[in-house]
C-alpha cells in the first residue's frame, strides 16, 4: 500500500507520484483502511527543497530554522484530515456513478445548455456579415457534424470528470496524429468530426522538458496522449479542464483539473438525506409519554411490551389513546417550522458550487445567491464567461478544419454571441423609444443628421426597420442650381416672344 502513496520513497529508493484511493480495496485493506494510511503518511507536509544560495551553499544559515521547519511541523491531524478524505481525488468511477443523481447531472449540463441556447452568429473578421450562400453551407454542416451538442456534451463531462478530450477527427484512418496540427491535411474534405474520450481510456505521455523544466510554459502539460495504443499530439485535441491544481496533484489528476462532481457530493449527500428524513420526521413527529413504574415493568417485562402494543393498535393520528384511571399521559412534538431551511441551506451551497443560482438549478423562487435581477445578473456573467473561454474554443477549433476541408481557406470568422436576455416586445420597445429620444437630441445639436439616424435604424435589428433602404437627400445647393437654371429658360422664352 505504500508504495501506492504519492510522495512515498520505499527501501527500494522507489517514488511514486500517483495514488489510486482504491488500490488499498483491491489489496484487502477496505476502504476505510486505505484512505485511513493514506491520511497518516500525508498529515504531515514535507518540507520543500531548499533553494540554494549564489554561492551553492543551502540558505538554511540565512535564516532561523526553528522557524522555517515549524510552519510546517505543527498541523490540526483532526482538521487536515478530514480535507485529505473528502477533497481528495474520488476516482473517474466515482465521478461517473455520483454523475447519475439528477441534482448532479443537473447542475453540471444546465450551464452550457443555457449559454448555447441563444446560440450565435459567425461573422468576418472585419465585424461584417459573412456571404448568405457560405453562411447557409455552413449551417448545413454544423448540423451535420452536431456543433452544438458536441459543445453541450463537452462542458457537460468536463465538470463530471475534470477534464475532456474533444478530437478532431481526420477522414483517413491511417492519418498520422502525432505530428502536430497542420491545417493544410484537412484540405479537400477531410474533417471527419468531432470524437469525445472519456478520460479512463486516455493516458498522458511526457516529455523530459514537460517534466524537468518548471520555468517551461507547457510545463506538466503532456505534449502527447496515448489512446487504444496509439499516440496523439496535443494539438489534435480541444482539451477542458476543471478548476485547477498545484503541480505536485497534477499527476494525480492525470493532468486534469477538479470536477465539479468531487467538489459536490458531499452537499449533494447531505441536502438528499435532509430531504429524505423529512417525510420520516412528520410520520413520527409525536411521541407518547406514559408514567409508570419502572420497576414492575421490568420485573415483568413481557406484559409490560404487550401492554405497549395494545395501547399502539388504539393510538394513531386519527385514533384515540386509552389509558387508566390513574395512569398519567402526554405528547411530545418535534417542530417543523425550520425543516424546509435545514434542507435548502444545504441545497444553497450545491447551487454555489456549479456557480448557478439557485432558481435557475432547482426552477424555484429566486434565493440562495441573490434575490430578484441579483440573480440573473450573476448568472448572465457566469455564462458569459463560460461562452469566451470553454464553448468558444471547441467551436473555433471545429471552424479551423472546417474552413480549410469545404471551403479551401484559412479560418477568418469571429463568433458573436446574442444575448442571453431575450426582452419581451414591450421592453424591446422602450428601449427603441429612449433610442429614438437620444437621436432627436443629437440631431437637434447638428451632432447627426437625417440619413445618419436612418443608415442607424436599418443596421440596428431590433429598431423594427431592419433593413430598410437609405435614400440620400439631393444636397440644397443642387436644388437651387436648378431653379435659377430653369427660371433663367423661363425669362428667355418670355424674351423670345
């Protein structure tokens, strides 16, 4: 088992940096047993290299070790432990099995379904719209190749695992991929699609810079991914990670990131217990207390349990108790006024983990993390966040292939996502009105003038005049021209006659 802890050096000289909390079950220790040596060789932080001086002695005499050794030396066992056994890495199998309870599985798909809803629109890079017969041809293709739920199904079980492998996939089955990425092989239709891996069926590949140099960019970063034996380059893939780690837990990650399933199944667990014991606690919220003496119903214990039994079958919530003349009865009852908050502080802290409000993951009343637009402000920011980093990547990576396999060209496209508010009619037409009020304004200063608010309206496609033809005015001085022109032919034909 030891040598199954990251960090541990055996007699062998032997380290090992990964640690499979359920390598001690395979050995027969259990569970319990494995996490319990797991937490006993690592309470205690080992203290780092020590740096050394420019002239290649040790800076331990430059400062007081006493000190230096006893920030590391004196740790709460009891606090750090509980962190060691319920933030540490679950496991994929875990992952996936916690991923089916529906609070889970809503809370790590309801974000990108909701920030693909609206969708968005590919422009040039330029900002101006794309051709209607190449913007048609490519809406046709996303379909084909199911952009969209590639990209929902990505996110979905990057927060399931914390991390995920999109490949972009080649027409050739013997196309090489580990060389690296070059958008001219996908020339001539040769993009294939879109592949996502789980990351049980995935393993890293290192090179020494990946590992030897922390001054690296890429450092802890597999340059190459091995796959069903085969040997994939980096850059073949989108690949999504979770919240980060330090580097020392990368290896235990397998170089991927925290998942949102590790970070909520506790809360997850406790909301579902709460919620599960409330039905148990209105059925048994009263309780009977009955005097009487204990000493004979010990001495007699059997006509005491069946004298107990006979009072029960009389006694229900519609039922009447039966008691002696000079017997002695009364109830205890538990209060359920603050049952539905026990169980929702616990659900408010589910709904702060996945960053959604609370009305937006469960469909209730507006609480948890903000009341009223509160909530709706801070969700649009979380999506939209979501929208430029994650979803972003994966559909630009799929309009890489696509652009040089249908159309022969490099990607020049930009995506300009609609906005995640859709307003009502009436919303949308107090805002043309305060639009149209500040345009007066500016054209009654000179600031604009008549065709500038028109070429305005017809851009804007939420005026109502989308579209709409700008027809310029013939400047005043043409027009006086022309009448000087024409009364200057009307005095000559007077002269003539």
């Amino acid at each position: 088992m030891k040598d199954l802890i990251p960090g541990y050096k055996s007699s062998k000289n032997k380290v090992v940096d990964d640690y499979d909390p359920y390598a001690g079950e395979m050995l027969g220790l259990g569970l319990d047993a494995a996490r319990t040596q797991y937490i006993e060789q690592n309470v205690i932080q080992v203290k780092a290299p020590t740096p050394s001086g420019d002239a290649g002695t040790a800076m331990d005499s430059a400062c007081n070790k006493l000190n230096y050794d006893g920030a590391f030396s004196f740790v709460n066992r009891q606090v750090l432990s509980y962190f060691v056994a319920s933030s540490s890495f679950i496991g994929y199998y875990a992952m996936a099995v916690i991923a089916q309870n529906k609070i889970v599985q809503m809370g790590c798909s309801s974000a990108a379904k909701d920030a693909m809803r609206n969708g968005y629109e590919l422009v040039q890079e330029n900002g101006d719209e794309l051709p209607k017969e190449e913007s048609r041809k490519i809406s046709k293709l996303d379909k084909k190749y199911k952009l969209n739920q590639n990209i929902i199904e990505a996110e979905t079980f990057n927060n399931v695992f914390g991390i995920r492998h999109v490949l972009f996939k080649h027409t050739d089955p013997n196309f090489d991929y580990s060389e690296p990425f070059n958008p001219d092989s996908f020339k001539g239709g040769k993009y294939a699609g879109m592949a996502q891996i789980d990351p049980y069926w995935v393993t890293p590949e290192l090179n020494d810079k990946d590992i030897t140099d922390p001054t690296a960019i890429n450092y802890y970063e597999p340059t190459y991914w091995m796959v069903n034996g085969k040997r994939y380059h980096k850059s073949h893939f989108i690949i999504l990670s979770g919240d980060p780690v330090v580097d020392y837990l990368k290896p235990t990650y397998r170089y991927g990131g925290i998942s949102k399933t590790q970070q909520v199944y506790e809360r997850v667990y406790a909301g579902e217990r709460t919620a599960n014991e409330i039905p148990q606690l209105v059925m048994t919220k009263r309780m009977n207390v009955r005097k009487t003496d204990l000493a004979k119903a010990q001495a007699n214990k059997a006509k005491f349990i069946e004298t107990l039994n006979a009072a029960s079958e009389f006694r229900d919530n519609y039922g009447t108790q039966v008691i002696g003349m000079g017997e002695e009865s009364s109830q205890l009852e538990t209060s359920l006024a603050d049952l539905d908050t026990s169980m929702w502080a616990n659900y408010h802290l589910v709904a702060a983990i996945f960053q959604r409000p609370v009305s937006k993951l469960f469909g209730t009343g507006h609480g948890g993390l903000g009341t009223g637009d509160t909530d709706e402000d801070y969700d649009i920011a979380m999506l939209e966040t979501l929208q430029s980093g994650n979803l972003e990547d994966v559909a630009h990576a799929h309009y890489q292939r696509l652009m040089m396999s249908e159309f022969g060209k490099e990607m020049e496209l930009d995506l300009v996502w609609n906005p995640l508010k859709v307003m009502s009619d009436k919303e949308q037409a107090e805002v043309n009105f305060i639009k149209s009020q500040t345009a007066v304004n500016l054209y009654n200063t000179g600031a604009i003038g008549d065709v500038d608010i028109r070429e305005n309206l017809s851009a804007d496609k939420m005026s109502g005049y989308s579209g709409v033809k700008v027809v310029i005015d013939t400047p005043h001085d043409d027009i006086d021209d022309d009448e000087e022109t024409i009364n200057k032919v009307d005095n000559d034909n007077n002269e003539t006659e």
